[in-house]
C-alpha cells in the first residue's frame, strides 16, 4: 500500500475523508475543491450532522462525469485527541472506505494537530495498514479489493517529520501484521519445526542471528518441563533463540523476551471441550509477537541487545503424553507436580526463561502468553494481564501502552497465593486451582526469575478476534508487537 503526503489537489479522488472537529469552518480546510465543500455544506445542514467524536456519515457525489465517495468523520474536540482515539478515528474512515469499495482515499483532517507530526503519520500509516489487513490465502476467490492507496493533504513546511512517522507506522504495522499471518495459519501449517523455519526466514529477511535448538540438545539441556509438554506429539519441540545486538557497547545489558509457542493445545489428558480446542492454533500468538518485535526492532535498528526465546511444542494426546501426577523436573532443577496437563504452557515457559537467564545473561526478562482463561475472565478480550517485579519497568510498558492503545491493567503478585501452587511432593505445583489462575500462573513463573526485573504478559483475551473492530479484522490482532516494540525504544 502507498502512503504520502498529498501536496497539491488532485484532478479525481476515488475516496474522500474530511475529518473535522465540532467548532470551525471546514470551508478553510487545505486542497480540498470547492464543489466538495460546497456538497459537505449542503448535507451537513440538511442532515443537521455534526463533528462530534466518532460521527461517521458517508455519501456519494458526482462531479464532472466522475464519481466520488465522501466520507465525513467527527473528531469531536481536537485538543482531547491522544494516540488511541487518532487511531481509532482513521480505523473506522478505512474500515468505511473498503466497505464503499476504495482503492484510493484521500485524508483530510481539518483540526489542529495534538499528537506531532511525527506521531501523526505515524498512527496514520499503522491504521491504513493494521485495518486493511485480511487473511484470505485459503480462499478460493478471496472477498474484497486491497486498499492500494493513502494520501495525506496536510500544509506543513517540511515533509520530513511526517514521512518519518509514516515510515515507522509502517513498520509497526507490517511487522504486526507479519505476526498476524503466523497465528492465523492453522496448526497443520504451523507446527513447532515450520515455526523455527518461519523464524529463520524472517531472520534472513530482517537481519537479526537466529539458533534452533532440536530435541537431541534439549535433552543435554535437561529442559525436562518443556520435553513433558511435548511428549504426547509426533511433532518434536524445538527451541527458538533470536538475537539482535544494536548496541555495541561491551558493557551493554540484554533484555530477554520469551514468547509462548503451543502451536497447538489440546489440553493433554484434562482435555479441552470441542469448541475450546477450535482456535488453539492461537496459543503461539506470544511467539508469534516475539518475532514480529525482532522484524521491528531490527528494521528500526533499535540501539537495545535483545533475545528472543521461543519454546515450541505442542501438547496432545498419545500413549507417551504426560500425565496428572506426573513430577517433572525443570532446568533449573526445581521440581513439578502436575496438577492439569491444560496448565501446560507455564511449564514450557520457565525453561525458556532459566536458559535466558543462566546462559545467556540476561538482566531483564519480559514473557508474553496465551496463558490463561482466567485472564480473559477478569480483564475481557481488549486488555492483557500484567505481573510484575519491577515498578520501572512497568512505568515504561504504560507510556508504549497510552502510544500504541494495546491496554495493559496490572494485577497482584500478591505472595500469599503461592500457598495454592505449593506441593507436598514436590517444589510446586502447576497449578493453583480455579482462584486467582492468572495470578497464580504468574506467581508460579516468577518463581524462576529470581531477581531479575521482569514483567508478564497474559494476551490470553487479545491474540484473536472473532468480528471486525477498529484496527482488527477478523481472525490473529498480532497483539504485543507494538507494545513490544514500542517498550524497547522507551529502554533504548
């Protein structure tokens, strides 16, 4: 899709967007032609609409033999605008427009600026690339049309900010949408050695080192609690290590980001229902952000030394699963009992972490998952769980949160609840019952960071959506890719 800056009016316009706050004149609103503001004038006080936040109304004009859609947007009070709503405004005039049939459309924003140039071009390319979207490769004759263009009529005096933030919108978004395509192919696509090729291809691609990590050296590594997950499948584990050293300094720290990659979860023995296992293809959506991140972050060339630890498996049924009551030992040595063979991807996690943390070095450590239900039950589908050790970092994951509008709500590590994850037989359990699952699950990881500063991420509620919405279309959000990347250029 392009993306520019319209400098001068253009002769036809297949698709037009005047954005306009409640107050002022939208006649004053820079190459826009007069016979379409002429056409705005009539309809708006025939129809006695106005600009108020969220007012979409859209029309049809015919000018000159040449047909034209027009869409109006209310932006409501400009100087109350911040990222999220910016964002949200342009989802829905693109959402319109591919409903209307563009191929083209015109941005006119006839309100004051509150974000920056920088930031506007920004939130604008993210949402002409997040929204347009569609995942349609299996589609014998996909539905629809692409968006082929955006452009921007905007007077500024230099064009070098806005290109700047068009620029890095779009790579937020491609390396979103990059993560998107991952969750959304179905698990006899993406299993965990496709997956590791997924991730060698994107390392190729974006320039960052990548290792793979097969089942004869895990077994070296005694990465027993991430071998139990996958014993039950035909497929063989892998494990997934990406790094990106963009600063060269040798006194540099590196930050670990660990995603979950259950390419497929049955649920093992504590088997899922039917209509639970539907879209588990989905429970890889925290590896699938860890490589859109390093597609970001490498394409950015963040000055940060990051590395990526994906542990890939998938837990299923078969004489050789692992079972209830089974006691695993874990790299780190601690031992587990196992209480819910579904409580599986906790145990995939911690090995990844210790690896990160004992032979890698790592001075930080931030996991994304699909971890728990108990996530989706207390925050919903629109905002991930947050655990944490470590005020400062989550001060920083709040400002990426309030830019890229992926909502965050901390919850408790409130030590009490590791009573419920304490075993009689064994170091810990794997699970805590049904009180507090989100929290618990993220007690139980902590309990193999040590000291390190951390934070967990529960994406449980967010890695799909099942209807279209503001920047999501049906299907993978790619969530954590811009939160992610966003946190690490707040730590570079």
């Amino acid at each position: 899709m392009k993306i520019d800056l319209l400098r001068k009016p253009a002769e036809h316009m297949d698709t037009v967007v005047i954005m306009h706050g409640e107050k002022g004149d939208f006649h004053s609103i820079e190459y826009l032609p007069d016979h379409i503001k002429n056409a705005v004038a009539v309809v708006v006080k025939q129809d006695e609409y106005d600009f108020s936040y969220q007012n979409l109304k859209s029309f049809p004009l015919v000018h000159s033999r040449q047909r034209c859609n027009i869409i109006l947007c209310g932006v409501g009070n400009p100087h109350g605008l911040d990222p999220e709503k910016l964002r949200h405004l342009f989802a829905l005039c693109f959402r319109d427009a591919l409903k209307l049939g563009a191929r083209e459309v015109f941005v006119f924003p006839g309100f004051s600026n509150p974000v920056g140039e920088v930031n506007f071009g920004h939130i604008l390319a993210e949402a002409a690339l997040l929204t347009a979207y569609r995942f349609d490769k299996y589609l014998s004759e996909p539905h629809g049309h692409s968006l082929e263009a955006v452009h921007l009529a905007l007077n500024v005096k230099t064009t070098r900010h806005i290109n700047r933030g068009i620029l890095e919108g779009r790579i937020y978004a491609e390396s979103t949408n990059f993560a998107r395509d991952l969750v959304n192919e179905p698990a006899n696509v993406i299993y965990p050695e496709s997956l590791a090729e997924a991730a060698k291809k994107a390392a190729l691609q974006f320039g960052f080192s990548i290792e793979v990590f097969g089942q004869d050296k895990l077994k070296r590594l005694k990465m027993d609690a991430l071998l139990a997950v996958g014993k039950g499948s035909e497929q063989e584990p892998r494990l997934i290590l990406m790094s990106w050293k963009g600063n060269p300094d040798p006194k540099a720290k590196t930050i670990g980001l660990v995603g979950k990659g259950l390419t497929y979860d049955s649920g093992g023995y504590c088997i899922k229902t039917p209509q639970g296992m539907v879209n588990m293809k989905n429970d890889m959506a925290g590896a699938a952000a860890v490589i859109g991140t390093f597609a970001a972050i490498a394409t950015l060339k963040l000055k940060v030394n990051v590395l990526g630890v994906i542990a890939a498996c998938e837990n299923m049924i078969s004489g050789a699963a692992y079972h209830t009551g089974d006691i695993i030992r874990s790299m780190s040595g601690k031992t587990i009992e196992v209480i819910n063979t579904d409580a599986e991807g906790r145990l995939t996690l911690i090995d990844a972490i210790h690896y990160a943390i004992a032979r890698e070095r790592v001075s930080k450590v931030i996991d994304i998952a699909t971890l728990t239900g108990a996530a989706v039950g207390a925050l919903g589908n629109q905002i991930m769980a947050v655990l944490t050790n470590n005020e400062q970092l989550l001060e920083k994951l709040q400002l990426a949160s309030d830019f890229t509008g992926e909502k965050i709500w901390q919850l408790p590590a409130f030590d009490p609840y590791l009573e419920l994850i304490k075993s009689e037989i064994a170091d810990l359990k794997n699970s805590g019952g049904p009180m507090a699952g989100a929290i618990t699950a993220g007690l139980f990881i902590r309990e193999f960071v040590g000291e390190k500063p951390w934070l967990h991420l529960d994406i449980a509620g967010m890695a799909l959506k099942d209807k279209a919405r503001g920047i999501n279309g049906y299907g993978a959000t790619g969530v954590g890719v811009r939160l992610l990347t966003q946190l690490l250029r707040e730590m570079e």
